[in-house]
C-alpha cells in the first residue's frame, strides 16, 4: 500500500476533528483510498492546550514551513480563518505543488481566482466542500449531482448561529439581545458575532454556491444583505399567524431574459418569510439547509449540521479522499472554477437589486384614527405594490392611539418596495421604522 | 473538442427524459465534461408512440445489436426494467467494453455480482445513481461525500407510489383500496402494483443503499419486509393523536458489539411511525428522502422527486457526465462494489431479525368487560415488554362491547412482539387481527 503525507495547518475545533479522524480512523480512510494515509505535522500557534487527542511525538510544529519544506507532503489541509497570512500560507503552499483542502470561505470568496490561478500553474487541486454548509454535501450535489441541470435557484440557511438565534427567539419570544447573549454563552455565537448576525459569512458562502451553480464571480460585499439584528421579536408572532417562520435566507434565483437576451440572476442575504410547512421553514437550531430548484431534477433539498468539529471535519476528509483518489482534480479541471479565461462563459449577469421581484412582509406602527389606512394603502397603490392580506392589531399604549399594520404584498419588486417604504415613512401617521422582510412560497 | 458517443437502450419514460437531456441540452452536458456528447441511438420495442422530442433520423433502432456492435459507442445508458434480457443485454454491452449508466435497481440487487465482474474484467464501469432515490444523489453521498464517517444509520422514503398512497390516506381519511385507485388512476402506481405496495422496489433499494454504506451484500428477499395494504385508515387518526405520521420505511442500522465481536446490521422495510416533527415525518406525496446518520456528520438528511421523467433523467445523466470525465471508475474502483475478492472486508454482518430493538405501535380489538386489560398487560409483560402509553377508545358498534386499544411500547425487541402478539392472539377477549408498526423517532 502506497503512503499518502498530510500536513495540517490550524489545529482549532475543526482541525481537532480532522486529526481525529485521520489518526484515530486511519483504517477507515485507507480502505476508502487505498493508500495508506498519514497525517505527519500539525502547524498551530497554539502548541499547548490539551485536544484530547492522542498525538504521535514530533507531530506538533509552531512554523508552516515544516510543512512547505517537506516535499512527501503532497496534500495541505489548511483550517485557519482569516484572509490575511492565511492567503499567504495557501499561496506559498500551492507554488510548492502541494494540493490543498481548506473550509476557509472567505478566502476563496475574496482571492478565488488568484488561488485557483496558483493551483492550475502547479496543477494542483484546491478542494473547499467544508467552506458551504459545514457536513452537507452541497458543493458536490451542484457540481456533480445536479450537473445535468440548469440550475434555477438555490435558497438556503447557511448560517447556524444565526438560525440558532431566530429559532430560539421564534420558540422562546425572546428579544434578539438576549437570545444573542444566550447563544454567545453557549458558543453558538463568537464574542465579536458581527461576521454572522450581520450576514457577512452568509454572503461568503452564497458568492462560492452562485459561482459553482451559475459560473458568476460576485463580489461578496456587493450582495445585497440585511442582517437578523433587525429581527424583533413581535415578527415571529405575526408570521406565524400567517403560516411562516423567519430565516436568514441566502438566495440565488436565476430569472429568465426574453430570447436574445441574457438571463439575470438575483443574489441576496437577509431575514425571509419562510413557509412553516416547506422543508425550509422547518429548519431549527443550529442546522444548514438548502433547497436547490434544477430543471429537470425539480425540488430537491439538502439538511445538516453547518458548523461543528466533527460535521465540518467529516467534509474536510471527504475532501482528503477525493483529493488522494483523484475526483477533485476531475471536477475542477472540469468546471474550470474561479478560472478568469475559462472557455465557456456564464450565459447569466447579476440583476440590478431593484429589479427583482418577490413578496414582502411590512410592519408599521400607525396612528388609530380614520383615513390612517387609506393613507396607507395609497402610499403602497401609488407605488404600484398590491395588497395580498393585512392584519390589524391594537397596542397595548395606555390611551390606544396606535396599531400595528402588518402588510403581505402581492409579488411586486424590491425597487417598488423600496419606493413605498420611502413614501409611508414620510407620513405623519406612521410612527415607527417600517420593517420589510421578502417572503419565499417553496412550491 | 473529442466527441464521445452514447447508446440508450428503453425510450420509455425516463428515457424520453435522457434522451431530452442528452439532445436538447447537448451544449450543457458539453460545457459539464469537456467533449461533444452525442446520442447516436436509441433501441426500444415500441418505435412509433410521438416522446414529443425531435429525433435526428435514423436514431431510433429495434436492435440492440446496433449498439452492441457499433465501436464508437463508449456509454450505454440502459433504461430497461426487469432481470432477464435486461441481464443479457447489459453483461453483453460490458462484455463488448461498454461503461454502463442504468437506474434498474432489481438487476443490481439480484445480480449485482455478476454484472461489476463483467465490468472489472473489461476495465468498464457501471453508474446507478438513478436506481435509488430518483433525482436524490443519495449514492454519490454515501459513497463520496460521507466517505468519512462510520454510517450508524439509514432510515428513507424509497418509494414514491407508497409515498403518494400513505400520505393521501392521512389527508384524506380515506381507505387504502380507494387511494391506491387513485393513484392508479393519477399514474403514480402501476396496474400490478405489488413491487411497490409490496415493499419489494423498497427492498431491492435498500439492498443496495446498505452495499454501498456497510459493504454487505444481502439477498434483498431475505429483508424482512411488510407492505402498505396492512395500513388501515384508523392508524393514521392514532398516530397523528400520538404526533406520528406513517411511512413505508427502509432501514439500515447497526448495531454495536461489544469488543471482539462484529456490528450486526439491521435491515427492514416496512409501514413505520416516524415523528411528524422530523424531516421524514414531513415527507409528502410521491417524493423520496433519506435521512443518514455518521459517526462524524451527525444527523444528514436528502430530499427530492424519488421518480418521473426529468428528475430521474437528471440522475442518469449526472452518471453519464461522471462516467465521461472518469469520476465513476475512481469511485466505483476504490470501493470494490460487489466485489467478492475484495481486499477489505465489511466489518459487520446482518443482525437476526428477532433480535432487532425498537419501540412498538400495537393496535388491537378487545371486548369492553372488566378483567381484559389485565389480560392484555399480562400478555405483553410476560413478554418482556413495557407500556410507555396506552389509548382506550370506544368502538362505533351498537352494544359498545368493543373497543380499541392503542400501545406503544417502550424499546423492546422484535423478537418479544412477536411473543406478545402470539399471546394476544389467543385471548378470547380479543376480536381483531393485531397491527403493530415499527416507531422511529428521530433524535
């Protein structure tokens, strides 16, 4: 049996699990291989603390070069966040051959066609299906599964500390402060969460799915995004009078062009209305899921743990064996990934923000007295946005004066809305900021 | 550009859908594999019924021959069901060097042997990724993507006709004899639907699912198996009172032995009880899901369209661009798929059927008098097995003598309910056949 060598830059949470796997379930990665495959240095800052592991003595090495200049390393497992030296180190890795499996997606969302650039100079292979929903297999569901398919549209929760946040403040009618309080004390959500709640990782991760789905390049800070910091706690209430449970959904949605013309595709992060009775809208707690739409494959729908040690690990060592087997190199020759000069370009163009088209969700405060409502109504007729069912629910101030207006819109368009939320907020009646989420019916 | 040239055998249903694919869509599957994929025949019976596509001349052909002997023909996708010539005809093609893309699960599951030493002899390989779960790559899961993890688990919704009966009878209320009509009527079910309603489909499905996660290879008839037409409409009123739904379940599960000795493998396929708040339980109308469960990515769930023309095209044509760029024969040669000589063995064998632990729905008719519960609970705790909760209620006949009793059991074994109901069945205070159902909740 042939010896396969495999350095590990970053020994965190999702490196501990990776190093279990390999050393601990060495037997079970040879026999899906069939190469006997050692993991020979693990490359960290952090040299002491104990990861319960048993490790074999000299593995441990505080200078990636250890793994550089080892030229029997053939595969670089690299778990370090960030896009600053870790750019560096992936770089350096890949001008020395070295083939590399990483989760980092906020890397390849920022640099993906100078790291691939670097790979297909050395004909190595970059292998990433840990960077998208942590234990799904999602990235080779799109791009091998579903390869016959012209994809339509992937909608997604690819976040779990954020659905671990609207699923406990849904289930417990807890404020977004606490709940996020609670999470942080549980580790489900990082001292500083910006990079989550914000969106930001969401946005990432969807700039990596809608390059493999549909051959785009986003830039991942253009996506237009709203954060769950928006998200009070009175919305889970009315939608679920309505039927629906909130998420933040990552959405890609491919809208088709008249002939001759391109089609466009609709790219955006932020806090849906998701039906309770879709697989979607049934996501709790810190689990991913995705729901892909393929022309000829229909609905098809993908659930699992999105972050963790051993999920996250699991996807890295499919990615080892893919890499030491030789499928990776396969798909991604193939799909000529992040590949500026690939052959065949993408028959679809980003849609500008305004023009798509959806349902929506309105909240405002508005004073209770006659011809509030028509003032309302006016302001959404003006802007072209038909009403498809409203709700109206006192308050409990002392004297009465205000309701709450809860607005579901016929499909309409994100410029429309934007148009009405802009005339409501300049009338005298309204007395709060008018909340706005989209609305996604899963057929 | 090289071209590759593909042959279709069966232009029934989803070989319209292929043949849609593979002719409407060429530019796609060119752009996915980097060659110009070219149908250039098609052999079925029937030549003359419209498929609403338009054939290039001279494609159609009543000869398999014509593929057999034609050199040019790398792939033949073989969309016939049925082991006879169906067998002939693929040991033929891999014996004439051919590579293999079919969705006929009862070949693989009774000859499945036979037809990969076809293929390992010629260098060839076979794809079946359409055979189980439709457009649902639940293959390419277990065998790539999940390559990491030890699989503790399968539990899936393989087939759509049961599927589409079950769930009509929950929403309707209505009989099994009235909703398979219906779904004879809608095409969901066959004129002779005994391999569906039967569990056969089921079993073979799962067969192969458990090859593929455990390295077994068991004869599918040997799966204890227990069809739909035992369902009655009743039970759906008491699971749903219980917060069950009822499915045709396959199972896969095993069982860890104590050191020194081999995992034992559960294998089942019958109408189950499965929590109507996990992602099975939520499973409607003819789709298909499975829910996978490994020791490093914990819960994983898939869902899609377990049949029909385009979303099980969509899985044979994902084989056929596989099959091209040459990811099935890495795949399918590492895993030694039935392969007898194989170097590494399976590190479990199939668990006695008695000896399988679950938790129990057992419904029984026993006459309305003082002492019969006594009787009931003696029967079963001589058994060996515990109530966890009981429901009692009146029957609609005139005397009211009767009445209904609804157990569901703690975790006993199979081989205990099968004493019970042997016991049950000879009190004179019990006046119906006793149904018992598997339940599964999902953690």
């Amino acid at each position: 049996m042939k010896t396969i060598k495999i350095g590990l830059v970053g020994f965190g949470t999702i490196g501990t699990g990776v190093a279990k796997l390999l050393l601990l379930h060495k037997e079970r990665i040879s026999r899906r291989t069939g190469f006997d495959v050692q993991l020979v240095k693990i490359v960290d800052t952090d040299l002491a603390r104990d990861r319960g592991i048993p490790l074999p003595e000299g593995i441990l090495s505080a200078d990636y070069h250890d793994i550089l200049n080892d030229p029997e390393v053939s595969i670089v497992v690299q778990l370090i966040g960030g896009t600053g030296i870790e750019r560096t180190i992936m770089l350096e890795m890949l001008a020395a051959g070295k083939n590399i499996v990483t989760a980092n997606k906020a890397l390849l969302a920022t640099h993906g066609e100078e790291i691939f650039e670097a790979a297909r100079q050395k004909n190595a292979s970059v292998a990433f299906e840990a960077a998208v929903g942590g234990g799904i297999p999602i990235i080779a569901a799109i791009a091998e599964s579903l390869a016959a398919n012209e994809i339509q549209s992937i909608h997604a929760i690819l976040n779990g500390t954020c659905n671990f946040i609207l699923s406990n403040m849904e289930e417990h009618g807890s404020s977004y402060a606490s709940t996020l309080k609670e999470a942080q004390r549980l580790g489900y959500a990082e001292a500083n969460p910006a990079m989550d709640v914000e969106g930001m990782d969401t946005a990432q991760k969807l700039a990596i799915l809608s390059h493999i789905a549909f051959g785009v390049n986003p830039d991942w800070k253009q996506i237009p995004r709203i954060g769950i910091e928006t998200v009070d706690g009175v919305d889970f209430r009315y939608a679920n009078m309505l039927g629906y449970s909130i998420k933040l959904l990552a959405i890609a949605r491919r809208i088709k062009a008249s002939d001759g013309e391109m089609d466009r595709l609709e790219l955006s992060v932020s806090p849906t209305l998701v039906s309770k009775s879709s697989p979607l809208g049934d996501v709790k707690g810190a689990f991913n899921a995705v729901s892909v739409i393929g022309d000829a494959v229909g609905h098809s729908f993908y659930y699992g743990l999105g972050a963790g040690e051993m999920p996250t690990a699991s996807a890295v060592v499919a990615d080892v064996i893919d890499t030491i087997v030789g499928r990776t190199k396969i798909t991604f020759d193939t799909l000529e990934l992040w590949n500026p000069s690939r052959k065949v370009r993408s028959d679809i163009q980003l849609a500008a923000p305004e023009s798509v088209v959806g349902k929506y969700y309105l909240r405002v405060l508005v004073e209770d007295r006659a011809g509030v409502m028509a003032e309302v109504a006016n302001a959404l007729g003006s802007s072209g946005i038909s009403i498809a069912s409203l709700i109206q629910e006192g308050t409990s101030d002392e004297d009465n004066r205000f309701v709450q207006l809860i607005i579901m819109t016929h499909e309409t368009t994100e410029g429309a809305v934007d148009g009405a939320v802009e005339k409501l907020s300049h009338l005298d009646c309204v007395k709060s900021d008018i909340i706005r989420m989209r609305i996604y019916d899963e057929k």
